[in-house]
C-alpha cells in the first residue's frame, strides 16, 4: 500500500481550505443566462479613450497587429454609443409623457397616440443603431492586450530579465544525455507506436516515463495543496467561447493566427466545443459569471487536467521527442483576488513562491526570467517564465509559466466582487485572476533525465538518478537502476 507522506495538522487546513473555495463558490452571486450563458464582456472603454497613446504603444510593444485606426475607432465609436444613448433616453422619456397624454383622454388623444406610434418607431431603429453601434465597439475594444507591468522588459524573447538562478551548476552539455537518445537504454517512452496511432508528436509513456507521470502529478498536487490549493481535476472539453474569453488567441512567430487549437465536431445549434489546451480554461470557468464576498478572497485551486496543442509540430528544432507534443498532462495553478494590483501582485508572487518549492524539491537547475513584452500573449500584465537546464538539448527549456491577468479575464468572464466598504455611487469592481504551470509533465521528465542520467566514461547509460521528493509517490518496484538522492 502506498503511503502518503500526510500529517493530521496538514489534512486539516486542506480541509478547511476546500470548505472555504466551495462556499465562496456555492454561495456567490451568479449573472450566468440561460443555459449557463455569460453576458457580453464588459469593457473599460473610458480607460482606452483616455489614454489612447498609452494604448496605441502598448499595443505596438506586445506585438498585437491592430488593424488601422483601430485606437480612433473606438473612440469614434464610443462617441457615437453615448450620443445615441442619450436620444434614447431623451426619446423614452418623450415616449411615457406622451403615453401620460393618452390615459388622460380628451380631444388631444387621438394625435398623442399617432405621436406615440411615432415615437415607437424612432425608439426601435435608434434601438437597433445602438445595438450595431456597441456590436463594433466591443469587436474593436477586444483586439486590445491588457495593460504591461512598467518593469516588464520591451521586445523579444531574449530580452528577458533573469530574477533568480536556482539549483546546482548546470552541467556541461552533452549530446549522450539526449533524452531521446537515453530512451533506447531506459525505455521510458515509445514514439514509433504513438505516431502509428496517432500521428506526428504522439506518443506513449511506457515504464520508467508512465510512473514519472504519476509521481510528478502527485507530487505537485501535494505542494500545492499543501499550500492552500484546493484540487480539481477538470474538463478537457470547453467551449470555445470560454477559451476566447481567456485569452486565446495563440500566434506563431510570424504573428499570423494559426488554427492552434482541436475543434469538435458539432450539430448546428450546439456551441463550438474544443479541446483545453490548459486547465486554466476550465478552472476560470468555475468562477465565471459570479460575484464574491471579498473576505472570501483570495480564491486558490490547483487543476490537473490534459493539455491539447495542434501546433506542436510547426517548430523545427523543439520537435524531437516529448519536448513539443500535441497532449500532455498538466497541473495549473488558478486563483482570484481582489481587484487591486497590489493584491494581485501578492498573490504572483505566492504562486512564485509554491512553483518553486516544486521545482527546488526535484533539485532541478533552473532560471526564473521576467518575460518581455513580445511574449506576454494577449491577457497577461505580467509573466513570469521558469527554465530548466536541458543538458541533453544543449539549452534551457521552460517548464512553467505564471501570468498575472488582472481583470482582462475578469471582465470578459464576468468575474467581480462586493465593495469592502459599499459606496452608492462605486459598481461592482472585477476581480483579477492568475495563472501557473505547477507541472508541465513531458518538460520535467526531460529534464529529470538528462540530468540524472548516470553515463560511464564511454557515455554509455549506467543509471537513473531520480529525487527523494518522487519516492512516496513511487509506484514502481525496487529497481537497481533507480538511486534516489
């Protein structure tokens, strides 16, 4: 029987944590429609039309391709909703004091109802103008990244801001410690059946790589819950409409918009169904189209789940074997704060703090980077990637990330939360959320093997050094390959 390293003090507060996620869940106040539909996004227009240059360069800096004049048309546009807004209003209230003329009756009612039917007539086409009005606005206003941290570096990938190195020094690379190299020895993945049942970047983890899967999966959820993070295991299947509200938009790096995500097939009226390409899409939906006491926040779970990526292989060099692939198992770190960038600050930094206990407790070498400004996707105001030291790939490799989104997803999910002090004239604020990869699990396994392979003075493959973080969570026999240290 396995044994869990657990204590009762543990097991209790991991109690009480998923006592307060489910109550805050259970008991907030829910604006989903009919069949769990969200409203439209509900976007700070005002913070664009005041800030336009701010906004126009943001833009330029993340490399999100605006069409032309997109900044003026939305400013154009806004004019017009707010214009048309105020006729409507002027309009409506013509309308109930003509509607006043006609219950009291007399000679004038006969022209009040003709007046009447006048105005109902201007009502519903000025009606249908503000509809299309705000249709294109928000189609507009939503090409826009979120905001950048003013200490998040500008350009490409290698602009990067190292924050921390952590671990031992890396070790010389060396061209025997290929993963797929090793694999001939240790057997630990199969690639030719998985391209035989499915395709390119397909595969089967098989012995020492099946049971690495199980103990890092454990092993990361253990942390995490550990840490105030309430377990989840989650959909694969979302609608697409969620995965849109979140952010994904994936580009390569020609910034073209390729199709990067598995589409289901689906009946005519059915919503578009597709494959996660992380749990950080299901996990945002369970709080989606809610409103949250504040002293129930923040709001931390930790979901396993598989992550599907149609992209994998369009990247030359990443392709070979379990770097890049099209699914892999994944457990994310999710939570909701307040909406307040100090609190929201905090909170990454927490997260921070539980990713790198993981990845300190395997005793990886790794680098933490502060990613710039052409890497940050659509939703993030901040990220953080964390590095491993690949010696057999000759490089480092990310195996996580963690982004702080602000409200960008809040507001699209409608994700908000009651005033600490009510005030009459405040509405509700949104809530910001963040996002962290606990275990990519190819990534890591990579990484745990070539640098714990043990290789003789030929190069050849004489063992397998794996952490004592993964031993309780072993599932396999006592094996003289296998020293733990």
């Amino acid at each position: 029987m396995l044994k869990l390293p657990l204590k009762w003090e543990t097991l209790s507060t991991r109690s009480q944590a998923v006592k307060v996620v489910h109550r805050a869940i259970s008991h907030s106040k829910a604006t989903r429609g009919e069949g769990g539909a969200l409203p439209k996004p509900r976007l700070d227009y005002r913070a664009i039309i005041n800030n336009p240059q701010y906004k126009s360069h943001n833009a330029f800096n993340r490399q999100a391709k605006l069409p032309v004049n997109t900044i003026r048309n939305i400013s154009r546009l806004y004019e017009s909703s707010v214009s048309l807004s105020k006729q409507l209003n002027n309009l409506r209230t013509q309308r109930s004091i003509v509607g006043d003329r006609v219950k009291k009756g007399g000679e004038g009612r006969a022209a009040a109802v003709q007046e009447a039917k006048e105005i109902k007539a201007q009502i519903q086409t000025m009606e249908k103008q503000l509809s299309e009005v705000e249709s294109q606005l928000l189609e507009q206003a939503l090409l826009l990244p979120n905001d950048t941290h003013p200490l998040s570096p500008l350009g490409p990938e290698d602009a990067a801001v190292t924050l921390s190195m952590n671990g031992s020094p890396p070790i010389p690379p060396t061209p025997e410690r290929d993963h797929v190299s090793l694999n001939h020895a240790l057997q630990f993945m199969d690639l030719d059946s998985g391209s035989t049942a499915s395709g390119s970047s397909w595969y089967f983890l098989r012995g020492y790589g099946a049971m690495l899967e199980l103990a890092l999966t454990n092993y990361a959820m253990s942390v995490a819950t550990r840490r105030g993070f309430v377990p989840f295991t989650t959909p694969d299947v979302v609608k697409e409409e969620i995965a849109i509200r979140c952010g994904f938009r994936p580009r390569d790096e020609e910034g073209a918009i390729p199709s990067q995500t598995y589409y289901l097939h689906r009946s005519k009226d059915a919503p578009q169904l597709v494959l996660a390409g992380t749990a950080e899409i299901p996990l945002s939906a369970l709080f989606a189209g809610k409103t949250f006491e504040p002293s129930s926040l923040p709001l931390k779970v930790v979901g396993l789940g598989r992550a599907f990526r149609a992209e994998a292989g369009a990247r030359g060099a990443d392709t070979r074997g379990l770097y890049r692939v099209h699914q892999f198992s994944k457990v994310e770190l999710f939570a909701v704060c307040e909406g307040d960038v100090e609190e929201s600050t905090r909170m990454m930094e927490e997260m921070r703090d539980v990713q790198q206990e993981i990845f300190n407790g395997l005793g990886l070498t790794y680098r933490v980077l502060d990613m710039p400004t052409e890497e940050l996707g659509a939703s993030a105001y901040r990220k953080y990637d964390m590095e491993a030291w690949m010696p057999g790939r000759g490089s480092w490799g990310e195996i996580s990330s963690l982004s702080n989104c602000t409200d960008y997803q809040a507001r699209r999910l409608h994700i908000r939360h009651k005033l600490r002090h009510p005030s009459d004239n405040q509405s509700l604020p949104f809530a910001h959320t963040l996002n962290g990869t606990a275990a990519a699990i190819p990534r890591l396994i990579v990484a745990l093997i070539e640098n714990g392979a043990k290789l003789n003075s030929d190069g050849v493959i004489t063992g397998l050094t794996l952490p004592n973080a993964l031993k309780p969570f072993w599932l396999g026999p006592d094996d003289a390959t296998i020293s733990w240290v």
